[in-house]
C-alpha cells in the first residue's frame, strides 16, 4: 500500500497521534504508517512536536492534492484539439487544500511520492499538471488493483506521462503518419464522393497501432485480432494490415468477384483480412481484422470468441500469446447494449481472452448527432467502470502522446490481464461519408475544422522546430509515398483481369469446401459402431463411488445405464450425450454454452455433477477414454446477443470443433436476432466465410404462454437461401444423433439451426432403438412407416416436431388407417429428390394438409407452401388463427386451440375398423 492510501482521509489531530505512536514504537503502527513516516521524519527531525505537526499537515494536504491530480486531472487535460472542452469542477486549487502562495517556494518530502525527490510545492505542481492535465488524461484511481495503480504511478510520474523518443522513433511515427493521412488525401482526389468513412482527424492512430503491435511483440504477443466498424477501416487494411493498395483500388474501380466465388460480395470498408508481418525487431506477427456489418459493435463478442478458440486449442491456453483489439465509436461505444454484454463476459469461465485492448475513435459526432445528444453520462468510456478498467483519453493532435497510451495500454494488458481504454479525441474532418454536408447540423464545429490543420502538417512541424528534422526530408517522405500510391494505381487500371483476388479457406479450413444441392439430397452415413456406442454409454453412467452426487440425480444416470443397456433404446438426453461422445472419441472438441446449458434447462443433460457435499464437479463425457477431445460446457451469463456473437467467433476459428449456443427458451433467440441477420446467415455470401455453428432453440407449444412457446422457426426460413444454413426440427433421438454427427463429418460447414424440444424431452414414444443409431443417417424427411399400401391412403398430413405426437396419438386413437403422418425434420437446404418421392407416392390423395401448432401468419406454412407448390397446388393447412403474439397467454384457451387443430386435422375421415 502506497503512502497516498492512509492520507486520503486521515485528519491532522489522527495523524498526529499516530506520529507519537511511531516515534515510541515504530512496530506499533500499520506498516503503511511506518512507510509513510520514515520519509518525512528526515524533515522533523529533532523538531518540537507542534512545529512537527504543523509540517506534517503540510505534507498531508500535499498529498491529498497529489491523489486529487491522480483521480481528478482528467477534467482539466487538454485532450480536445479542435474545440475547448468543457467545464468540470476539478477542485485543484491551492486554497481547496488549505494551501496558499507562499508554500509554493517551500520543499516538501513528499516530493518522493510523484518520483521528484524532495522538491518545492510548485516544482511538485507542475510535475502533475504535466503528469495528468497535458494531451493524456487518465481514470484509473477507481481500480481494485493497489499493484495496478503502483505501476501506473511509476510508469507515468516517473516522466511526467511524456515519452523520450528518440530521432529514430520519431522518424517511424512521422512515416506511419505519412502513410494515414496520405492514404486518405490520395483517395478524396482520385475518388470523389466515394465513401470510404475516411480516418481523417484520427489518423495518428496508425502510428499508435504500428507501436502497439510493435511493444506487443517485444511481451510476447504472437498475434492480434481486431474488431472495428467502418470508420477508417481501409486506411488500417493498407497501413496497418499490408493489404496491397492495388487490391484497394480494384474495389474502389468496381472490379467483380471470381465466378468460382459465390455470393453477393459486401462493400469494402465492411472486408476483412489477415496478415503475416514483420514488427520492427524482426519478430513474426499475425494480424487478423474481422470482417463486420454496419451494425455497429455487432463484431464485438465475434472477435472474443475467435481469441478464446484460439487461445485454448492454438496457443495452449497462454492468454498472453494474442490479443484482442476492439475499436469503438464514441456514439456507438456509449449507445449500444452489446458493450455491456461483452464487459460482463470479459472475466467469466469460458469466455475471458486475458484482457482487451478498446480503442475509441472519438470524433465527437455520431452520424449528425452532437456528443450531447449521443449520451448521458461524463465520457463516452464510462463504460469501463463495469470492470474498474483503466482509461487513458489522449489528444489526436498529439501523435506521440497517442503512441504513448496505446503502448503503455498494452504494457498494462500483458500484465495484469485486464481490459484497458484508449480514447483517442479527434474530430471527423467530412460529413458521415465524403458526400454528406456536416454544416447542416455542426455550423461552428465544422467552421473550426475546415481551418485546422492536420496532424501531419502539425507534427512536421514540430520535428522541424525540435531540429529533428529539416522541411525537405519531410516533404521528400510525403512525396516518395504518393508516388507509391500513383504508381498501384496506374498498375490497377492496367490490369487485364478485372477480378477481385478472394482468399478463404486456408490454414484450419482446408479441406472444407462449399455446400452443393447434392449434399441435401441424402445425407452422409453417420452410423457408430456397438463396441463405441457401449464404450461411451458406460463412460457417461460410471460415476466414482467417491463422488457423492444427489439421490435424485444418481437415479436419472442409473436409469440412463438401464435404457441403454437393458432396454436397447436411447432417450434425448442420451442420444445427445452419445453423439457427444462419438465425436470426442474421433478428435472433434465439443462446446456447448447458454443459460443453464450444463444441466440443461429442461434438465434432461447433466453434463457436468456437482458434489453435493463440496460442489466439486465431475465431466462424464471428459472419462470416456485418455485420449479424447475435450468437452467443455458453460452456463453464459444472461446474455443472448453477445454469447451467440461470441460462439459463432469460436466455431469461426474451429472448424473441427462441434460449438453450440443453446437458448433457454428458443424465443430468446429473437434478443440475437443481429447476430442471425449480420453473421450467421450472410457471411459466406458477404464476406466468403464459412461457420458451423449449431444453435438448440427449445420449441413447441405446451402452454408456456408467448415468450416460452416459438424458437420463431418463420424467421429462419425467411433467412434461409443459397444453403446458407440448415433448419432443423428432429422428432427422434437417433434423428439428432446423426445432424449433430453430419455437423461434422460432412466436408462443408455451414450454421445449424435446429428446433429442440421441451415436454418430448421424456415423451414415452421419444425413444429409438441403439440400431438407429449404428448405422443409416439423418433422415431429412420421416414416411410414415405404419402406411402398407400407398394406394389406400386417402389423406396425407405433413408436419414438424411436437404435433406429431399428437397428431399419432388421435389417429391411433380413432383407428385410421387411410391417413399417413409424414414429418418433414429439415426444412432447409430442401431435399428435392425426397420431396419429388413423396408427391410420386401420395401424389393420388384427394387431400394434402400441412398441419402445425404455430398461427397460420408463423411456423412453416407458408414457406412449406412455397417448397411444395410446384407439386401441390392445392395443398391446405390447420393450423391457430394468425395472430400477432406467438402463442396464448391463458393454458385453457391453449389446450382448446390445440384440440381443434388435432381434430381438424382428421375432420371428414372414417375409421376402417
């Protein structure tokens, strides 16, 4: 503990007190005391006690002076370059501490505190006004971390927050400047009204990067991710990631993407890409820059759970090895939910990265909405208090200053595995794009910047007057690099072929290839061996005798042990925990994460048991074998968007890996619903990215009222194009088995939507034989296999999931046999062959129905009308009235809506008995 720490509120009469108890008994105070004492007893020594006093309360007042700079300096640092800021109440005047003029000449010892040595109170002034009020501001006096807040002291105080560089240092600072600010002038003169959401007014955070991946790297950081929306994307692709400028340019003269490249392609400051560079000491680095929507921060959770992948199966679980780097806004930072998610997520188990570096490109204009109509609170990071996180704000205009906090940010990261804020005050020199009149809505603002210069002008300028450099040798890089620029250019408009080179599918993801309609035609074969099966079975139900698991649950694994081997048959839970464990026995990690996903929130999985004596946890599906892959599950924090976000990272980065989101209730996915429309179902369209994610959406309708009834299943058809997702709703176990199986044994990836279910969980006709699952494979579309003869078959009824059952039940019930139930189990990619089969076999019914539990407005009517038109013209449906809610709220109307659909699906047949 630092001497700062028992003076922030101790009163002079107290300390005098605890002085004569140290003068007796140095022992007989808090070592703190002792520390604070011995450095000023060199300035009372000898002195009478009053006058001893007197110096005392000095030094106190001092000191609490020195701690009011350290927490409250910020208000008051010139970090704003285009405009003055505004007025805080920073309370850092002498007479507030009780100080005056005339201490000004005095010394004190507590020089020593601020790295000064003994030295007057205005020396010790002007140290912290250089320290804290200069072009860096920094909040961190609220930090948990006494050995955090000792390291920033040291690390700022000791040279007045001000980096030494040297010429050479300099030299690179002003190239990389060259490089931002020429990039954007070059591409405003070649490309008039394009939009390129230019970096202008922030371009010194190019050099900030550079030195930050630099200082990475000398820490031991073998790769960056990052994450950033559009604002100044194409000068880090050229600048920072080594994109060629000649690439650039043939997205900016409208050459097309390769015809072997599927998809619609997306604009290119929404484009990602991954580098291997050199940093300047010669060390090899990967960066990778995520690609990302226009839905700001939407990238956010995306890029952590590419970290985490990477850090648990690339880099042995060494958080230090990458790090991630999230760019914000300031409008967006402060204005979007995602932020909270994702701080919330920054130290749980299974989603912390060791830390995250946050830069803000504060232009102080969100769209045409001023700062003051963007926010509520003080700064735009106050965000960062969630975690007590450190945030340095620092002048634009001010590039060494800004490479200084993005250094000591990343210094900060690599050792206390923290997250840390940059914000970086600037100003956005156009409009939101190059095409828009900022003037409509910032008159005086943009009066302001239309005269500002820019930071390049103004840092030549200042190496100039420093000697460091003469006017000629400056003009010389600015020009060699335009010159660069033309000639890629020049070389780009030569170009015969006029398409846009597309790198994907390399590294993890060779050997995976795009999905074709053949692929949904029939699926692979998926079948496991008996001696497997039997293997994992007995490794999920064998539970030490030492580990004391509840009666009640040792009852659900020994009648899982029963099921399987006395009876032959496989339940939900089991049928899910065996495809698990097949996997794992052939390399394939396994994740699963969401609210209550460990026992499952219907509690039917219980992957993980708890001792119910110590809480101490035991994985069956982690004791099948020594040389298994890992399963590894996780109850997310109550979060939707950012989980999935998160898990649709880590499946991005591990293709080999089965990674699922679970949603409590399948309704919950509609809070995701950004990740579904921006990531999951166009990436591969928009940015030549494949994903296998698998989503469990718990669906059907028993009851549970609006919010607990539909995973939504409408809105993933309407998504559902270019098979670019599989939309699922299995009605047997051995069904799941084998799509959880072809999740990963197929050579395509793409994401998995499947409809789970609630109340089948532990239906009684929910069951499959052990055979189902030794051999066959996931079968799109279930015939009824009850039917004899096709020919006296009078009506057809097709449906999905739950209904079903029920659907069954009324036709056993009344001893139909001119009626067949066929169950449509994936809606999409369609299997066109089955359903052209299925027309040739019931294409004689008088009736087909479509039958579902969903209003008619929701469900799959409309899109199975669709699928099937071409066969059927005539086809009808049953189904609730539409409606604008999911479901009823009251379980007597409930139960009554389902009756009649039951009963009208049967309406007009007669019983053959």
């Amino acid at each position: 503990m630092s001497s700062s720490n028992v003076t922030d509120n101790a009163n002079p009469a107290y300390i005098e007190m605890m002085l004569q108890k140290f003068k007796t008994d140095p022992n007989s105070v808090d070592a703190s005391w002792q520390q604070f004492f011995q450095g000023y007893e060199l300035g009372i020594d000898k002195q009478e006690t009053l006058e001893a006093t007197s110096y005392v309360e000095k030094e106190v007042k001092i000191m609490k002076l020195i701690n009011a700079y350290r927490s409250r300096g910020h208000l008051i640092s010139k970090t704003n370059p285009i405009r003055p800021r505004r007025l805080h109440q920073a309370d850092l005047t002498l007479d507030y501490f009780g100080l005056d003029e005339a201490d000004l000449e005095e010394e004190f010892d507590v020089g020593h505190e601020i790295r000064l040595g003994r030295a007057k109170l205005k020396d010790i002034i002007s140290h912290l006004e250089d320290t804290y009020c200069s072009s860096i501001g920094v909040e961190y006096r609220y930090s948990q971390s006494s050995e955090m807040r000792q390291w920033l002291h040291e690390k700022m105080e000791s040279n007045a927050n001000k980096p030494n560089f040297n010429k050479t240092q300099k030299m690179n600072i002003l190239k990389k400047l060259t490089q931002g600010v020429g990039f954007e002038k070059f591409l405003g003169v070649k490309y008039v009204g394009q939009k390129r959401f230019s970096l202008e007014g922030l371009e010194a955070f190019i050099p900030a990067m550079t030195e930050l991946f630099n200082q990475g790297s000398r820490l031991g950081v073998q790769e960056f991710v990052m994450g950033m929306a559009h604002r100044g994307r194409l000068n880090v692709l050229a600048n920072l990631f080594e994109k060629e400028y000649k690439a650039l340019f043939q997205e900016f003269e409208g050459h097309a993407l390769p015809d072997d490249v599927g998809g619609d392609g997306d604009v290119k400051y929404h484009m990602g890409h991954s580098a291997d560079v050199v940093t300047e000491d010669g060390n090899p680095l990967h960066l990778s820059l995520a690609a990302n929507p226009s839905h700001l921060e939407a990238v956010n959770p995306v890029v952590l759970g590419r970290v985490r992948a990477k850090i648990e199966e690339l880099y042995e679980n060494d958080p230090n090895k990458i790090v991630p780097i999230l760019v914000h806004g300031d409008a967006a930072i402060s204005g979007q939910g995602i932020i909270y998610e994702i701080c919330n997520m920054a130290n749980l188990d299974g989603y912390g990265t060791g830390g995250t570096v946050h830069v803000v490109l504060n232009n102080q204009v969100g769209f045409t909405a001023n700062y003051r109509e963007s926010r509520s609170s003080l700064y735009c990071t106050d965000i960062a208090k969630v975690l007590n996180s450190p945030v340095f704000h620092v002048n634009a205009d001010d590039p060494e200053a800004v490479v200084h906090a993005c250094t000591t940010a990343i210094e900060l990261r690599q050792k206390f595995a923290c997250d840390v804020y940059i914000d970086i005050l600037g100003y956005r020199r156009h409009g939101h794009n190059e095409g828009d009149e900022p003037r409509f809505t910032q008159p005086l603002l943009y009066n302001a910047i239309t005269k500002h210069p820019t930071v390049l002008d103004m840092y030549i300028k200042r190496l100039v007057n420093g000697g460091e450099i003469i006017e000629k040798e400056a003009s010389g890089i600015v020009k060699t690099f335009n010159s660069q620029l033309q000639e890629a250019l020049d070389t780009t408009r030569e170009l015969q072929d006029k398409t846009i080179q597309v790198n994907f599918l390399k590294k993890q993801w060779s050997g995976i290839r795009k999905a074709t309609q053949a692929d949904f035609e029939k699926s692979p074969k998926t079948g496991v061996k008996k001696t497997t099966l039997n293997k994992i079975a007995k490794g999920i139900t064998d539970i030490p005798e030492d580990f004391n698991i509840l009666r009640k649950l040792r009852k659900i694994i020994d009648q899982r042990r029963h099921v399987y081997f006395d009876s032959n048959i496989v339940d939900w839970g089991i049928a899910e925990h065996l495809a698990f464990g097949s996997l794992l026995l052939e390399g394939h990690p396994v994740r699963i994460s969401g609210q209550d996903s460990r026992r499952g929130t219907f509690s039917h999985r219980h992957s993980y048991l708890i001792d119910e004596k110590d809480e101490m946890e035991y994985v069956p599906l982690n004791s099948i074998d020594k040389d298994q892959a890992k399963y590894k599950a996780y109850n997310s924090h109550l979060s939707e968007y950012g989980v999935l976000g998160f898990e649709y990272g880590y499946a991005h980065t591990l293709p080999s890996s089965l990674t699922v989101w679970e949603a409590q209730f399948g309704d919950f996915a509609n809070g995701a619903q950004v990740i579904y429309d921006q990531f999951i179902s166009s990436a591969e369209s928009k940015w030549q990215r494949m994903n296998g994610l698998t989503c469990f959406l718990p669906h059907g309708y028993e009851g549970q009222g609006p919010e607990h009834s539909s995973a939504r299943l409408e809105r993933f058809l309407s998504l559902a194009a270019e098979n670019n997702m599989i939309v699922a709703n299995p009605t047997t176990p051995a069904n799941l088995f084998h799509l959880l199986r072809r999740q990963l044994k197929a050579t395509y990836r793409i994401p998995l939507i499947v409809m789970t279910p609630k109340s089948l969980l532990r239906h009684p006709k929910v069951v499959s034989p052990v055979s189902d699952l030794t051999k066959g494979e996931f079968k799109e579309t279930i015939d009824d296999d009850s039917v004899k003869d096709a020919k006296k078959i009078e009506r057809l009824i097709l449906c999905s999931g739950k209904i079903y059952y029920e659907l069954l039940d009324e036709k056993e019930k009344q001893g139909l046999e001119n009626v067949a139930i066929v169950r449509i189990e994936q809606f999409y990619p369609t299997p066109k062959d089955q359903d052209t089969a299925l027309h040739k076999k019931y294409g004689h019914c008088k009736d087909w129905y479509w039958v579902q539990e969903e209003p008619q407005n929701m469900g799959g009517w409309y899109y199975m009308r669709a699928r099937l038109d071409h066969l059927r013209h005539d086809m009808k449906f049953i189904s609730r009235k539409k409606s604008a809610s999911p479901a009823n709220g009251l379980m007597k109307r409930e139960i009554a809506f389902q009756e009649k659909i039951i009963k009208g699906a049967f309406e007009g047949l007669s019983s053959k008995k």
